[in-house]
C-alpha cells in the first residue's frame, strides 16, 4: 500500500494514501469533532466543525495555512496539520454559536441530554449560549408517526437522517427543504410523516446527533400500565435487546447482559418477563412449514420472511406485487402478544382485556405494527405497547434501578427461553440459519452433524447461497437494509435469480443494529462497525447453548401439544398468522 | 439552407463568399449588390427591453412602402453597449448613432437619412457639452475600449452563422484541429495568461492542462448562469456572438479530449437561449458540430442545461450538481471538476466571457493577448457599469485600467452633478470601493489587495445620496436569500450578519456590534464551503474598511448621513426659508405637514412644519418644494 | 425564500397530462434529466403543484420528497399559478439604488397583496425578480412579460389602471 507522510500537531505519522485528514489524525489518537460526518454514508462536509489547518508542499516549500474539511480532505504528502490552535478553536467554538443561535435549547429535558453530539461539542468548548441571538428557522414538530417524531428546532441539519433514508436505505422520505436560512429536513410538500411512505425504520434516529428525531416515547403508557391494579402486566424482550441495553448503562458495544436486563426488568414491577425468543423459535417451526408447504404444492415464491415490520411496509409501498410472497406468519412479537392474550389467558384464567402486553425491541416499526390489523388473535390487540431498547434502558433508569449492581436472573415460564436458533433471529442472515437448521432436518429426516451456515451470515447487504438437502437443493438469499433488499428483489423479479426463500431484514445488518438501539455517537459509528460487533454477541450466545434448534425447544412444542395442535394448523393459522396490505406510493 | 462545411478549404470558401456581407461595417467597404446602407438595430435584451423589436418591425414596414427594402439591409444584432440610450440605431457606412430611437422616428430616418442622405440631428447621440457624435469611434464611451470577447456584438447578426465565419469564425477550431496538438493548445492558453472570468480568476490553461491529464469520458461545460445582480457580461456575448463559445468550446473539447459540452444558461435569458439554441442548430446543420468535424475525425456535440433562479449555481460544483439533477449544492473540493466534475468525470468548466476570448487567442497568438493587460492580469475585461452612471451600459477595457478611467471618460461622470463615493465590483461577493482608490487600475490581483474582487464583472457607482451600510445590506440580503443553506457559516452566519446590519440601520446598534461584524464576517469567509459564503461579508467587510464614520454614525450619532435609512433620517422645515405656499403639505400623503403660526421675515404666509410623529419620510415634500426649504438629515 | 403550497384547486387535463408523460418520457434516459422535466413540466402546468409531482415520481421512481426538495430550492419552480396579471418588480442593483423598493410598496398598497403572493380572485399576482438585465432602464417592471423602465411610483397606478379592466 502507497504511503503517505503527514505531521500532525508536531507528530509525524504515514498513512494510507488516500486517507482523510481525520483519520489520520485518529491514527495517533487526535479526534477532531465532526458532526455532519458519517463514514460511507453521509461525506458531505456541510457542518464546518471539523475545520482543520492545514499547510501543502508546493514544491519543496510549504504553501500557505489553509483550513479545510478534515472529514473529506485527502492528506498529501509532506503535509502538516494542525488540529486545535487557537484559531481552530475559535473557529470551532463561532460554529456552535451559530448552531445554538437556531436551536431550541430546551436541553435539560432533552430525551437526547448527555447523549447529544450537538450538546457535548458546547460543553467542551464552552460555548456562549446568546451572544448572537436572532431569527430562527421556522420548522415544525410532527407527532404523526406512531414511530418516529420530528422536531425541526432541534435539527442542525447535518444531513445524516437523509443520508440515512435516501443513501443507505433507498427510500428517501425526508430531505432537504427550502433553501438557505429556510432550509429544514422534511418531507414531500412539508406533509406529515404518516403520510408519506415511511417504513419506520429509525435509522434515521439512530443518525441524529441531536433530539431532532425521536423515537415517540411510549414509556409512560407502560408505567401507567405497571400501576393500575386491575391490569396484569408482561413483557417479552427481544433476542437483540441483550445485547445492546448494556450500551445505555456504560458497557461496551457487544456486552451480553441478559441476566441483569431480566433482574432489572423484574424490579419494575411486571407480573411476568419473557424471552421473545421463544416466539423466533415458534416463527421458525411455522415459517419453515410453510416454506415447505408452498415448495410442495406449488405455492407462491421465492418465499420471503416476514418478521421485520419495516420491511414489510417496504414491500406493501414499493413492491406490492410481491405481498404475496411474504410468508403469512405473523413476527415473533405478534405471535407472543397473541399467544398471551389467547392460550396464556386461558391457562391462567384471566380476561386478555386484562393483560397489558409490552414487548421491548431495538426496533421502531414495532410501533407502528402494534396498530396493524389483523394482529389481534383475541379480539383485542396482540401487543399493547411496543418499547425500544432505548426506553427500557430509561425506563429502568426512571426507576432507580442500579443496573451494574444487580444480580443476573432468569426469564419466567411458560416462555423461558430460546433456542440459539432463535437468539440469532436478531442479527442478518439469522432467520434463514434458523429456518435452515429446521428444514435441513425435517427434509433429510435426520440429525444434523453441524447446525451452521456460515455462508448466510455476515455485515453483507445481500448474501446468497445453495444447499443440497437430499434430492433437493434449496437456494436462498439473504438482505438486510431495505435497498439492498431492492437490489435483490429487482434481480429476483428480472428473473435473474432463482431462489426458493428470502429472508429480508429493513435494517442493515438486522436487528441489532435497529432503529431503537442505544445511541452511539457518529465517533463510535465511524470506527467501529456496530453491526458486526452486535451480531457477534448473539453468535456467542449461541454457539456457547446446548439447545440450538427450534424443534428442539421444549415450551414450543409443549405449545403445539397443549395449544396449537400441529404447525400451520387451522389454530396456528387464526392465532399465529396475517395479512398485508398493498399499499403502493 | 445552411450549406456543409466539411472541410478547412470549405470554411475557408465560405468565408470568402460571405466576407462582403459584413464589410460595411467594419470599414472595408464593399457593397454587396444594390445595398447600398446597412441599418443596424440593437437587438440586446437591454434594447429589446425599450423595444427595437417593434422598430424592426416598422422598419421593414416603412422601407418596403418606400419601395427600397432591397437596398437597405436590416440586421438585428447583440448589444452595443450603450444600453442607457435604447433603443439604438447605427446606419453604416456613415456609422451614424441614433439614440433613443422611438417607431414614430422611423418615417423620418427613412425619409430623411435613407433616401435623402440627411441624417436626422435631433436623434443623434451627444455628449457632454452637445457636441454631437457622428460616429462609433468618434465617441468617448468606446475611444478607450478594446473589445476582445465583444468584437462580434454589434456588428453581426448573431443568428447568422455566415456572418460570423465571415469574420473568421471557426477558423480557430480549423487551426488546432489540422496544425495543433492537445499539448499546444493547452499551452497556448498557458501562455497567453488567460484567467477565469467567472469570478475567481484561476488560470483557464492549468486548468485544462489538469483535466487533460484525466482519462476516460469528459466534459465541456461553460457557466453562463450569470447571477450577480447588475451584471450581464456573459448575456451580451450570448446575445451578440454565440457562435464564438460555441467555437471555443469544440476547442476545450479538442485540448482536453472530451467529445460532449454542456452549456448552463439562466432561464432568465429567454434571447440569449435563442439566439444560441440557433446557433447550436447551425453548427450542427453545417457540421461545425457534431462527428467528424471539419474532416478531422474530432466529434463534439453540445446541449443546454437551464438554471432555475438560484444564485449558488454559479459556484462550479453547485452548477455540476444541478445538472446532475439536484438541489444546486457545493459539495467539497478536492475532488476538483478536473478529476472528478459532471456526472463523476473530469470536466472543464470555464464562463462565457473566459470562451469569448479563446477563438481569438488561438488565431492571434498568446502574445498578442498577453500583450494587452497587466503582469499577471492578461487581456481585457467586459463590465457591466449601472448605478448612478451616466453611461449605463457595457464596457471592455484592458486590465489595468482605472477606475477612474471607466467612470468618468468611458461611463461619462455621474449625473445630476452629484459626487462620486464609491464603486462596487464582484457583485454580492465583492467589495466597495472608495473615491480615494480610484486611480487604481482595475486587475484581479489589485481588487482583492484593497478588499473587493474582480468577480464577473458588475460595477455599480454610487454617490453620495447612497448609504453604504444599507449598500452592505442590500448585497448581505442577496447573499442570504441565495445561501443554499447547506453549510453552517453561511446558511446561519450570514443571516446573523444581516440582523446585525438591520440593528444598526433601525438606530438600535451599539459600536460592540461592529466587533461583532468583523468577527462573525472572518469566520464565514473561513470556514464556509464554497465561494458564496467564502465572498459573502465583503460587502460587510470593505464598507467597514472604507466607511467606518457611517456606520459609526448610524450608531452613535443615530444619524444617516446619506439619509436612506428611514429610521435614522428625518425631514424638518428651514421655517426662515418657507413662503407658506403649502405645496408641500398637498404633497405629502400621511398629512404630517401642517401650518405654523410664524411668519418669516419678508415674507407673507406662515410657515410649514413636519410632525415626525406622522412623517414616513418618503420625501415627496423635499421634491416638491421649490425654495429648497426641506432638509433631511 | 419559503414557498406557499397553493389554496387554488388544481385543473389539470388529460391533454396536459399527456404532454408531462411525453416529456418525461422524452427526457427519462439522459443524464441529469430532473431539471428538464421540472422545467417542461412547469411550462405546460404554469406552476408544480403536489399533483403534478406525484405523476413526475411515479414515471420518474425519483421519491416524491426528492423532487419537492429540488422545487422549493429554485427560485424559478412555482407551487402557486401565476395571477392572470403577473407583476415582477426586478430588485437588481440598479433598480434597487434607484428606488425599484418603492415601487413595490407602491402596487402592494395599490393592489392590497404581498410581493410573492396572489391576489385571492386570482387576478393579480406580485412578484420581486432579481436582475432581469434592463440596468438601463432601471427602475423596471414587467407586467406579463412587457417591460415598463425609467419607472417612479408615481407611474404605478396608471400601469395598474390598464389591466384593472
């Protein structure tokens, strides 16, 4: 690899060529603040903060001081930089100013106080709040999403939420309005987000830096619940989930903490706590026979996974044609909700108008699931409320709850746990291992010798692969991220690919890198691949289980037994699957 | 019909036919036929403005009825620069100037100076001091001009593709096409020390020499999405010579290897569109355009892209991006157009004016362009001079020429004997200048040294009836309407300068905001991502420089000393100078002026005076008053 | 510079529909084709309402938010119909300094609306236009593309008078 010479503050370093100032910068430990920044996805060098002085070889001598974007700025060979004179820093500090001058500085209840870049940047620099006090942008708050809320005066407009709906997921429902001191992040003609195609896949929350996008706060509705006595309260927590709430209490991306999340949970006063994980393990027994039925029958496919809410309002926007493709069965968070309130109810003797159902999730088109229709196997809906990761980490700081210091405990039964088929549910690719894992062994009617697939996982956006089970080969393919899914599905549709089951998450890299995940920092992101780091705990997880297989899960086939009769039952059908919509644009 | 050129011996042929259709005009005199005069009517969006369209029109009508339409031949061209005085009229061979021309004057030229041979006086141009112009040269406004990239307007007929060949149009393109390698012409354009005359003034041979070290699919693209309020340079060279970018643009595409070129054309130009869309079709028809041009195996086809009203696209990446279809925003430099610029590939974009010279240099030589100018400011510059400016037009000068040149013998002085106070160049990027830099001549280098910027080429005079702080004002809220909004020194920094400009002209400033001015102004030129913003608190920044007792006026005198900032300017009556006509309180529209009991000495009515409460100091009482009793201030 | 959404009811025919749907098809495999079919598009519908959008993304697959982004960017992209007299005072330089702000005034007063806006029977609309290159002539307006120059307020009311009829 060609290198290249830089001094940085006085410390001569090589670097890749081609190499941005920043990150050459980080190679020796200098972080210079970015805000707009998002490494590959969002490279526009709009915000300034990241100014830099630098000083190129003319010929053998060094030319003039310049400030440039570090962030995009490619380093040149003997060049020196300086990343924090006093000119910087003024600089630096004259661009918060600015920022703070248009911003609705309602800090101290700010949902994103101590997690905002925006706020953590002027504390640093010690930024005067009102030395230029003026206009400011006339932008709305909308609360029409049952996901996601908006509020422009919180907005810097960084620009990483639209990199994030346009770039990296391909669907481009915000972006840029207007021009100039105007300019705001909204949608077509300024409508409400509700009314547009929006899948709810908050990458565009993660991305913020500030409290401009938010996920709506449902933990309210949950205390309320946790304190009316004539309700009896549940939760079931999402295979994702423990891996990540540790990152809200200081832990490390890729930390397991199952065991404290569960105590944690427990002390808030819920009449039961639950793994989903079962459920993934139910989603896999019924998905994999219903994929084995349509290969039978001559059925619709390929077939394509259903249990992420954001791709399927994907697929009923942008590829209604395919609806009926999507396997009829309904995400493991609807099948625990229906189970709760139909066979949970009747085992325990209580009126399923009297469970208040929650489930904790890093995603926030849960949100939006939670009020389809068809989703409601009592007559009441599965899920009352659906809570991301983030909320549950506030809610147990809400409650005083010292999280490091608990004790681990264990989920409650009837739904106690999962399989690792079912754990890997929240990273890409894991559905299909899981589904394979099932269907390996139910067609070649024997035990497998090695339960993975190495070839579906991975950050990858699309991954395909073949299996020879027996006289049959199964192809398959794998994407994660909604435009990647497009990609896919446009070769599928072309007739280019030929693959019998999809399995299609809207998030890039799955679930554990949700819209409803702790925030990291734009400093974390662009360092570090959260995506890999956060699969990676639920792969251990997995591997370190001796129940690895859905079909091996006792409380799920005690289900089948007691409950539902056979997967894809009649039963199983009425409680355990659903319907879509073809909504179009 | 257009017939095909598709050789050198073919162009040179139909130079050689077409030769005597322009010869009256440019004094080699040769009647073609029975024409025995050509009549020139200026056809400039200036002159079109102020309607010689309809005098083409009554023309043709008149001539015609006076049965001589075959010895007379109309020709529509682009701008003669003198656009304060349109519509214009030239008649060659005799060159006489009509100003002013109105359709009911049309009878009379025909009548009297067609078929009579009289020309008529009282439409004729005269300057200072009645002495009446006869002719182009004998006048002061183009004595001292040379025109390099306007040697066209006005002398052809720009929708005519023989009249520019016939002005050894094409004959450029000819010449590095069959005797010139890429290397060449690229170092020709090094040579003769061209710079952009968008704004920046970069060097236009560096920066073909580094496209040309690209590979792969190029481009061409020529900026003509002139948006500096005032300016309208590129507009006339579109309007008067099209086929010269056309032309300079093939040449571009030769240099650097690119067979496709893109021009970028406000829409706001409706002539200038149609007067290249018509030349484009006529190249294309003649094969000056398209494949194998001129038998040389080169290729180069063009296309237009139109701006939509937003300033920011003048900035090269802003422009590319917007023809890609998007929102006209900068993004970050490197990578330059050079290496990566339209659509992702190496591009060359130069200004209208920057290809106007080009053809010229190509066939003249390096040194002949070089000759004209200063050390490192080659040639001559087009201005568009506007303000309070007795010549209201379109200049070229060679660099170096002072300002004082341009203002007082070329633009004529300043009217209504006021004096001069300042001048503003570079438009919104640009700064004011002041009356005691004057005698600086006029180059890229010396502009930026006293705080302004050569920029496209606007040049506003103002006087003393002009307040700079609400100048510096007026330009902070062009740049504030037109910031993109993408980066945050500009889109939140600039608005932050015009609030505090607003402070200080509503009386409520206090002298820490001037700190502030400078402060906030240095930063946004520091740290904004593109030109715009990089430009945009000049205006600021040089009347701070130049003009500091006027903003410390409006701050502690609470005064205007030019009386434009209403708020800071009041109306009173001199009681010992009013006769009590009462014109004035008629006059007033909100009723402010009432009668006083005191009666002046020597005179018979009580004075007048002003309630300041009332008072919307529109100054319709100062313009009535003939005794000259109402000051403001 | 904020754009209004427009309160007129929108009166698109099938022939105007037809001609969007042949230039977008005439433009859809260039390059950089957006800007062309917005301008051609606002030709045939004089202004770009929501409707009109939703043909543009849905012939286009460009998402709808995208296309809205780049019309509320340029000046020259309207989501209001012209007034059936449509006045634009030019603001450049030259007519500013030489009093174009009064004029303004003038026809706002006269005419009882505000520069960007139309009047409410959609007769009257009134518009500030930057430089429109007749410097020569300043102050000037354009009432319907004809040019009045060397203009004071004074002359407002006998311009408006004419198309007051």
């Amino acid at each position: 690899m060609e290198m290249v010479n830089v001094t940085i503050n006085g410390i001569s370093v090589a670097v890749p060529k081609g190499s941005t100032v920043l990150d050459a910068a980080k190679q020796i430990g200098i972080d210079i603040p970015t805000l707009c920044y998002l490494k590959e996805i969002n490279e526009i060098g709009a915000c300034r903060i990241c100014l830099v002085e630098v000083q190129e070889l003319r010929g053998a001598t060094l030319g003039p001081k310049r400030m440039v974007t570090s962030c995009v700025y490619p380093v040149t060979e003997g060049m020196v930089v300086t990343t924090n004179s006093p000119a910087i820093t003024a600089s630096r500090k004259m661009n918060l100013e600015l920022l703070l001058s248009n911003h609705n500085k309602e800090c101290l209840s700010c949902v994103r106080s101590t997690t905002c870049e925006l706020q953590r940047l002027c504390q640093e620099y010690g930024v005067n709040e009102n030395r230029f006090k003026g206009a400011v942008t006339e932008s709305g708050l909308d609360l029409s999403s049952p996901a996601i809320v908006r509020d422009g005066s919180k907005c810097i407009l960084c620009r990483r939420c639209v990199a994030a709906c346009r770039n990296m997921q391909g669907i481009g429902v915000i972006g840029a309005n207007n021009r100039g001191f105007d300019t705001v992040i909204g949608t077509a003609m300024d409508g409400t987000q509700a009314s547009t195609s929006c899948i709810n896949c908050g990458q565009c929350i993660v991305a913020c830096p500030t409290g401009a996008l938010t996920e709506r706060d449902d933990t309210d509705k949950v205390f309320e619940a946790l304190g009316d006595p004539t309700k009896k309260v549940y939760i079931c927590i999402a295979p994702s989930v423990r891996a990540q709430i540790g990152e809200c209490f200081g832990y490390e991306p890729g930390t397991d903490v199952e065991g404290k999340m569960v105590a944690a949970v427990r002390r808030l006063g819920f009449d039961g706590v639950f793994d989903m994980n079962v459920t993934a393990d139910l989603t896999i027994v019924e998905e994999a026979n219903e994929l084995l039925g349509r290969l039978n029958n001559n059925g619709v496919l390929p077939m394509i996974t259903s249990c992420s809410p954001g791709w399927i309002k994907y697929c009923e926007h942008y590829f209604p044609e395919m609806t009926e493709n999507l396997s009829t069965c309904k995400s493991p968070q609807q099948m625990f909700g229906a189970l709760m309130k139909t066979y949970f109810a009747e085992k325990e003797g209580i009126d399923p108008e009297d469970i208040f159902f929650v489930s904790a999730i890093p995603c926030t088109a849960k949100k939006f699931e939670v009020g389809r229709p068809d989703q409601s196997a009592a007559g009441v809906p599965d899920v009352d409320v659906a809570i991301t990761t983030r909320e549950l980490g506030r809610m147990i700081n809400r409650a005083g709850i010292n999280f490091k210091a608990l004790a681990d405990e264990r989920f409650d039964t009837p739904f106690s746990r999962g399989s690792g088929a079912g754990i890997i549910f929240g990273a890409t690719g894991g559905v299909m291992e899981a589904a394979l894992r099932y269907a390996a062994e139910v067609i070649l009617d024997k035990k497998l010798e090695s339960v993975e697939f190495p070839e579906v996982r991975g950050v990858e956006g699309v991954k395909l692969a073949a299996y020879k089970l027996g006289d049959l080969e199964v192809k398959v393919a794998v994407a994660s991220g909604t435009k990647n899914a497009k990609e896919l599905l446009e070769r599928v549709k072309s007739g280019e690919l030929d693959v019998q089951f999809i399995e299609i998450m809207g998030c890039p890299g799955g679930c554990v890198n949700g819209g409803g995940q702790p925030y990291q920092p734009a400093s974390v992101r662009n360092s570090i691949d959260l995506r890999a780091v956060r699969a990676a705990v639920l792969y251990k997880a997995d591997a370190a289980t001796d129940l690895r297989k859905s079909q091996d899960n006792a409380e799920v086939m005690a289900l089948y037994r007691e409950f539902l009769g056979a997967p894809n039952s009649h039963k199983a059908h009425e409680i355990l699957h659903t319907s879509y919509i073809k909504r179009g644009l | 019909m257009i017939e095909k050129i598709s050789s050198v011996a073919a162009l040179n042929a139909a130079r050689e036919a077409h030769i005597n259709d322009v010869a009256m005009r440019v004094g080699t005199n040769a009647a073609v036929g029975k024409i025995r005069k050509h009549i020139l009517i200026c056809g400039g969006t200036g002159c079109t403005s102020s309607g010689s369209t309809v005098l083409r029109t009554a023309l043709e009508a008149e001539l015609a009825a006076k049965g001589i339409a075959d010895e007379i031949k109309i020709v529509t061209t682009g701008c003669f620069g003198l656009c304060a005085l349109g519509p214009i009229v030239i008649v060659y061979p005799e060159g006489t100037f009509y100003s002013m021309v109105k359709v009911e004057d049309i009878a009379e030229i025909v009548e009297s100076h067609l078929i009579g041979g009289t020309v008529v006086e009282r439409l004729e141009y005269r300057e200072k001091g009645n002495h009446t112009v006869t002719s182009l040269n004998d006048m002061t406004f183009y004595k001292k001009q040379q025109r390099v990239a306007l040697h066209n307007c006005g002398v052809i007929d720009p929708e005519n593709i023989t009249e520019y060949i016939a002005r050894d149009g094409y004959q450029a393109l000819a010449k590095v096409l069959t005797s010139m390698t890429r290397e060449d012409v690229v170092q020709c354009m090094l040579d003769s020390g061209l710079r952009g005359r968008g704004g920046a003034g970069f060097p236009t041979g560096l920066k073909w020499k580094f496209a040309m070290g690209s590979t792969g699919k190029k481009y061409v693209a020529c900026n003509a999405d002139e948006g500096d309020p005032g300016a309208f340079m590129d507009r006339s060279v579109l309007e008067g010579d099209p086929h010269a970018l056309i032309e300079a643009m093939a040449i571009a595409g030769f240099a650097i290897g690119a067979d496709e070129g893109y021009v970028y054309v406000r829409a706001e130009y409706p002539i200038a569109i149609q007067r290249l869309q018509i030349a484009i079709d006529q190249a294309k028809e003649a094969g000056l355009l398209g494949e194998n041009i001129l038998g040389t195996g080169f290729n180069f086809n063009m296309s237009l892209r139109f701006g939509a009203g937003a300033f920011v696209c003048g900035e090269e990446t802003a422009l590319m991006t917007s023809i890609e279809g998007n929102r006209g925003e900068p993004r970050p430099r490197p990578p330059f157009p050079a290496v990566k610029g339209l659509f992702g590939k190496p591009t060359v974009l130069n200004n209208v004016e920057t290809y106007a010279n080009i053809p010229q240099i190509i066939l003249k030589g390096p040194q002949w362009f070089s000759s004209m100018g200063t050390e490192k400011s080659k040639g001559t510059k087009v201005f568009a001079l506007g303000g309070k400016i007795t010549n209201t037009g379109l200049v070229e000068v060679p660099m170096g020429t002072t300002l004082r040149e341009v203002i007082e013998e070329i633009g004529g002085g300043i009217p209504n004997g006021k004096k001069f106070k300042a001048a503003q160049t570079g438009g919104p990027s640009g700064g004011c200048i002041p009356a005691h830099l004057i005698d600086t001549p006029i180059d890229y280098d010396n502009l930026i040294a006293i705080g302004s910027m050569m920029g496209s080429g606007g040049l506003i005079v103002m006087d003393e009836d002009n307040c700079m702080v609400d100048i510096a004002r007026f330009f902070l809220e062009f740049t504030v309407d037109e910031s993109c909004g993408k980066c945050t020194p500009c889109r939140i920094g600039t608005r932050r300068l015009l609030e505090i400009l607003d402070k200080i002209i509503a009386g409520n400033g206090e002298m820490e905001d001037l700190d502030r001015l400078e402060e906030l102004s240095n930063y946004i030129k520091s740290a904004s991502l593109c030109g715009l913003g990089q430009t945009a608190p000049n205006p600021v920044l040089s009347t701070l420089r130049y003009f500091r007792d006027e903003y410390v006026a409006h701050i502690v005198d609470k005064k205007c000393p030019a009386g434009v900032c209403k708020k800071l300017t009041n109306y009173t009556i001199v009681k010992d100078q009013c006769i009590g006509c009462g014109v004035c309180a008629k006059q007033c529209p909100v009723g402010a002026i009432s009668r006083t009991d005191y009666v002046a000495p020597g005179k018979k009515l009580a004075a007048m005076e002003i309630d300041p409460a009332k008072c919307v100091k529109c100054g319709a009482c100062v313009a009535s008053c003939r005794f000259k009793a109402i000051v403001k201030g | 510079m904020k754009k209004k959404p427009t309160t007129v009811a929108f009166r698109g025919t099938k022939e105007q529909e037809e001609k969007l749907l042949a230039v977008i098809e005439k433009h859809k495999d260039e390059m950089g084709k957006m800007m062309p079919i917005l301008q051609e598009a606002q030709e045939i519908y004089g202004y770009l309402p929501i409707e009109v959008q939703k043909i543009i993304a849905r012939e286009t697959g460009v998402s709808l938010e995208e296309i809205y982004g780049i019309i509320s960017f340029y000046a020259q992209f309207k989501l209001n119909p012209d007034g059936e007299v449509a006045i634009a005072v030019c603001l450049g330089t030259a007519c500013y300094v030489k009093g174009a702000g009064e004029l303004i005034e003038a026809i706002e007063q006269e005419l009882s609306i505000t520069s960007g806006s139309t009047s409410a029977d959609g007769k009257f609309s009134l518009e500030a236009t930057r430089c429109i290159g007749a410097c020569g002539l300043a102050p000037v307006l354009t009432v319907n593309g004809e040019v009045y120059g060397r203009l004071t307020k004074k002359d407002i009311p006998g311009i408006l008078a004419k198309y007051k009829a």
